[in-house]
C-alpha cells in the first residue's frame, strides 16, 4: 500500500474533524476566489465600455459622476448643455464621431436615452453592443429600442407601446407623459453591458417630450395675461412666426456628448481645451474609472483578500492542531510501521500529505463555494450595472492564491510530521 493511499485512509478515520477542516479551508478559498474574479471580471467591463468612447462632455460638475451616468447609466446627469456646444464638437478636425445623449425620462426604473441613429451602427474595437435581436432600429420620433433586459423584465415586444415617466428612477408620485406614447420597433441582443438596461430613442423624442411639458407650463402660467396680450399680437404680424421659431428650438439641450477622436493620444489635449474654453465640462472616461477603482473598490478588494487569507491561516492552524492530535492518537500504528521497516522519512511524508489531501480538497471545495457565490453576485450586478461576470476560470492571480494556500496547509503539516519522525519506537511498543 501506498504512502497516498494510508494518508487517505488515515484522514477518513476522523471523518468529522476532517470535513470541518475542509470546510474552513473552502471558506476562505472561497472568499478568495470570488473576491479575485469579480474584481478582474467588474474592472475588465468597466474598462472595455470605458474605453468604447475617448471622451464625454457635459455640463459642468462631478466628472465621474458624468462618466457614471452616461455611459453606465448609474448615476444622476450633471446638468443639460446647449446643443450648439455638441455642434462644435462634432464639426471639431480631431473628431470622428460624436453622438448626443439626452435623459430625463424612464420606464419602470430603465432609463429613456434620446440619442441619434448613427449611434445604433457604432462598433467599438471587435464589440457590437447594438445589434439587434428583433425588430429593427428607430428612425423617427416615439420609436424605441429597448435593451435585452429592459424586454425581458417589462415584458414590452416589437409592437408594444408605452409611457415614459418624468425622472430617472421608478416612483408612483412620478409624472408620466401620456401624450407622448413610444412604439417598441426593436430589441437589443444581450451584450452584458449597460445597453442591456437602456431604451433607446431619437433624440428628437425626448425634445417633443419636454418641449410639450415646458409648453403646457408656461401655458398655466401665462394664461392669467393673453388677453392683455392679445392686442399686441394683432399689432405685430411677425410675433406668430418669432413665437414658432423659439419653439422650434426649445428645449434642444443635451445631457452629454460621446465622443470618439481619431488618435486616443488626443484625449488629453482635447479635455484641456474644452475645460479651458468653453462652458462645458470634459472626461476621460477609462481615467475616471481607475481612478474609482484605485480609490475605493482597490481598498475594498484589499479588505476581503485580507479577510480571505486570514480565514485560510486560521484553516491551516486547524491542519496542524488535527493532525496533532492525530498523531498523538495514532502512535501505537506508527511504532507498528516502523517495526514493520518504515523508515522516518515516511512516515514524515505519510503526514505531509494527509496535510496536503485536506488542503486539496478544501480548495476544491472552495472552488464550488466561490462559483456559487459569483453566480448570485452576477445576477445582482446583471440587474443593477449590466454586467455579467463569468465562472470562475483560472488566472494567475488565482493560481499564486491556490498555490499560497497549498503552502499554508504543508507548512502546517511540518510540525505534527516532525513529531511523528522523532518519535521513539521502542518506547511507544512498550506501553501497548
């Protein structure tokens, strides 16, 4: 019989202290794994729609918090800019494509993006995050693109048509604009991306949209005076074509404009100049989000790994204080194996690898422990970000992990084999 096969048997024989070791083991490993794929997996995405567009401007404030909400679509805009100010960019010699977005309105919590048609046909890098699924893209006003989750948790098919409400976030106290139904005319394919939570409209919508809200209010509120005003209307032949025109340009503001240049060499000297010259405000989109990462999530990455490995050291003292007393249980066998011509360099590897069994396992079950655990968080972070997170698949950060804790668990079995190497033979036959 082998030295791996009596290891085995041996650790079978206490079958409870063993599970509970392995368990305390898979804990940690579990942790560890997780913690490690998730932040690969969140700051790879994060990166990869980061970087889909070289700069976002918009109005003027918090430039993460720009970044946040119109490429992720997490966070509450800045502000609205003129729509001239995106004119100029987009006629800028170092601009290759630039897109408009405008927000305002949602629909069961899911954002209402007016932005323009070119936008659909937009392929970052080997991406494709709008190609369709069904149905075909807008092409005119109250026509809408929904996101694959949007359709599948609202329920809305091509041909459905609904309601926007005024807000970015699901409330009953919410103003909703009956006025201006969308028709459901296409529905994304499920790219794991924000989009995944977007409806997608003309811009022109959202103007319609806010322009018919302004009008109604300052309807209310001028009512009071059309009469004193009627007088001088019928003085003034021009006033009703003036009037048309302003209303033909009210409301077309954007919240932001999405930003491709022809080298991202340019981004900075570009984010310079919009920042210095104009009245709007220019980020980076992929700085921002490392520097989020560095900041906050980095930390907290650093937390649950610390907390990860100390559940592992403490696994480990679990190794050495078992097989400890394994061997204090179990000396009347070694002193039989010795007589039978172990030497003691077996016996010292017998209890190497019962420690190395009970470490293998417990990082095979925190393997499971740690798939399981990003398979919750992936339909919590499906459902809040967009983002699907994979299984966990081996990477080099999870094989130095594995292979530290391969480490913690031999060198915890060092002591318990020393003790079963310089134990006295002819003592422990004699007190049989």
């Amino acid at each position: 019989m082998s030295l791996w096969s009596i290891a085995w048997r041996y650790l079978w024989n206490r079958k409870l202290t063993t599970a509970l070791t392995i368990l305390s083991v898979a804990l940690g490993v579990g942790m560890i794994s997780a913690v490690l794929t998730l932040r690969e997996e969140t700051q790879r995405r994060f990166e990869e729609e980061g970087q889909a567009f070289d700069i976002v401007v918009g109005s003027k404030g918090n430039p993460l918090q720009l970044v946040l909400s119109t490429v992720y679509f997490m966070d509450a805009p800045t502000g609205n800019m003129d729509y001239a100010v995106f004119e100029s960019l987009k006629s800028h010699e170092d601009v290759t494509h630039a897109f408009p977005i405008a927000m305002g309105d949602s629909y069961k919590g899911y954002r209402i993006v007016g932005t323009s048609r070119e936008l659909m046909d937009f392929a970052p890098g080997a991406r494709s995050p709008y190609t369709l699924a069904e149905g075909r893209y807008f092409e005119k006003a109250q026509e809408a693109v929904l996101g694959a989750q949007v359709a599948r948790d609202s329920g809305l098919k091509v041909g459905s048509v609904f309601v926007g409400t005024h807000g970015l976030v699901q409330s009953s106290f919410a103003e909703s604009h009956d006025d201006h139904p969308y028709t459901v005319v296409g529905i994304l394919n499920l790219s794991g991306s924000p989009n995944d939570r977007a409806i997608f409209c003309d811009i022109q919508s959202v103007w319609d949209v806010h322009s018919h809200c302004d009008a109604d209010h300052d309807h209310d509120s001028d009512s009071d005076h059309d009469h004193d005003h009627d007088h001088d209307h019928a003085e003034d032949p021009d006033h009703d074509h003036d009037h048309a025109h302003d209303h033909d340009h009210e409301g077309q503001e954007v919240t932001a404009a999405l930003i491709k240049l022809a080298s991202p060499a340019l981004r900075f000297e570009f984010k310079d100049q919009i920042n210095k010259h104009s009245n709007a405000m220019a980020a980076i989109p992929i700085m921002e989000i490392q520097k989020l990462y560095e900041q906050l999530l980095g930390t907290a990455k650093l937390v649950l790994l610390a907390i990860g490995y100390l559940v592992v050291a403490i696994s480990s003292l679990s190794i050495l204080i078992g097989l400890y007393m394994a061997i204090l249980q179990r000396r009347r066998d070694l002193a039989i194996m010795r007589a039978l011509g172990a030497t003691r360099g077996e016996i010292f590897g017998a209890v190497i690898i019962e420690a190395f069994w009970v470490t293998v396992l417990g990082i095979a079950a925190g393997w499971f422990m740690g798939a399981l655990t990003c398979v919750v968080l992936n339909h919590f972070l499906v459902t809040r970000i967009g983002f699907h997170v994979p299984a966990i698949h081996m990477t080099a950060d999870l094989v130095s992990a594995y292979s530290a804790v391969v480490l913690m668990g031999l060198i915890a079995g060092i002591l318990p084999a020393w003790q079963a190497y310089r134990s006295d033979v002819a003592r422990d036959l004699a007190e049989l």
